[in-house]
C-alpha cells in the first residue's frame, strides 16, 4: 500500500490569499499546502480520500492515470468542492465514479452538484454513483473500516485501511473508534494550529491523542498557516509524529490480502 499526500492543508491552504505573514511568504516547499486529501494505492486499486477545490491539479501533478473510487470524509466544500473534475476519468474509464458518503452527505454532494442528478443530462457532466458508507466498504476486495469522528457537533468520518488510518476535521474521538485505532501501525490525524480551535484538534491535542494510541508512525495533516514554519514545528514533536507535507509519501505493508 502506497499513501501520496496529495494535500496537507486546511480549507484556506497555504498561502492563503493575500495573507502577509511569513508562514505564507515562506520559500520551502514544505510550507506550501493544498486542502488536504490523500491518494491510496493499492495493488488493485486506487482510491482518493476527499476531493476538494484542489483535486484537478493534485491528480494532474501525481499524474493518476486510473481512479476506482473516491471516499467522502465530510460534505464541506474543501473536500467535495473537485468532484465535478471526474468527468475525465468518466470518459476514460467508461464508467460512473464510485462515491463513497454517508447519506447526509450524500444528499449535501447532489444539492451542490445538481446538474450531475437530474432526470436529463446535460451532455458532459460528472456521472457519479453514490454509495452508503454505513452499509460498509468493499472496492476490488480490499475492506475499508469506517471511523466515526466528531468536527465539533458534526459526524464525519476517518477511514481504516489495513494498518493505515486517516482522520481529518476532528476534535473528538469516540471510545469505540479509539478501539478501532489501537492495533494502526500508521495514523494521520488533523492538527490546525497551536491554538485552540472549536472543531479541530490544536496541536497539543493531537499529539496527546497519538502518544495515548502509540502507532509506530504519525502524521498531522489539515495545517493552517497559523501552525508556524513546517521544520521549526518538527523539532518540538515526539519522535514517531512528524508534519505531513504535499508530495510526501508513504509504503505501508498490507496486512491482509486482497
């Protein structure tokens, strides 16, 4: 299993537009970010967690030839604002995209991309077909786990694939997902800032969840540009927590077959 970055960011990113301070002026790469999602790879398919105002040009830079289906944390827009950009791969795959969402969600995608449910369509537009995630995950047989999370009062969800989890847009975890995390090799998990926030996890907060759950690796992800400069946050973590950042790259075992 391959996990891509394909963006760290927050609903903003980095720089946020027109925004004066070093953070957004910084020269490293490392400090620019797109709004966050993550490309999985596996051997039989690959799959892309959210697709936000960015997923053109995210799937364009990692150059995603083939695309089996797209996971839905959260109908917010900076993650479903690029679902209209699977048109291409409608036309080239010579299928519907699979969505997978809760049925809230579900109904948020159709109110924001009416054009692509109507009784007649137009010509050209994304042909999508929606899934229930409650109903459970299933793509080219790889099983993926569903994590209910908290974004202040709002459900939203992480996913469990294999030994990787990955959870954005959270500020609690309920204890039956705590169980689900406790055997995850790899975690990535929302950190906005240092300070506290109403809806996400602050920094502090992340990294107390993580040293309480102890995978042999983390990441945070959904970093604003309030965080700080990404290698002077570096230095103040924990060894096995590090800062993701857009293009970063992961090979994860799988521990089961598919």
């Amino acid at each position: 299993m391959k996990i891509t970055f394909l963006g760290t960011g927050t609903s903003q990113g980095v720089p946020v537009i027109a925004c004066p301070c070093r953070v957004c002026k910084s020269d490293s790469a490392k400090d620019k970010r797109l709004r966050s999602s993550v490309l999985v790879q596996l051997k039989k398919s690959n799959i892309v967690i959210d697709a936000g105002p960015d997923f053109r040009y995210q799937m364009l830079r990692e150059d995603v030839k083939l695309l089996d289906a797209i996971l839905i944390t959260h109908s917010h827009k900076d993650h479903i604002a690029g679902l209209d950009d699977v048109r291409s791969y409608n036309y080239l795959q010579k299928r519907p995209m699979d969505i997978y969402a809760s049925v809230r969600d579900q109904e948020t995608i159709k109110q924001e991309f009416s054009y692509a449910f109507r009784e007649y369509l137009y010509p050209g537009v994304p042909v999508i077909n929606l899934h229930n995630i409650q109903q459970g995950i299933r793509i080219n047989g790889a099983d993926i786990e569903v994590l209910p999370v908290l974004h202040m009062k709002m459900e939203v969800y992480g996913y469990k694939i294999g030994d990787f989890a990955y959870i954005t847009d959270a500020n609690f975890i309920p204890a039956e997902t705590m169980a689900k995390l406790m055997d995850c090799k790899v975690i990535v998990l929302n950190a906005l800032r240092k300070e506290p926030h109403v809806s996400h996890y602050n920094l502090e907060e992340a990294v107390r969840v993580l040293e309480f759950l102890r995978p042999e690796k983390a990441y945070l992800t959904h970093i604003s540009h309030l965080m700080g400069f990404h290698e002077e946050v570096e230095k103040e973590l924990p060894g096995f927590i590090r800062l993701a950042y857009d293009g970063l790259e992961l090979d994860i075992p799988n521990s089961w077959s598919e």
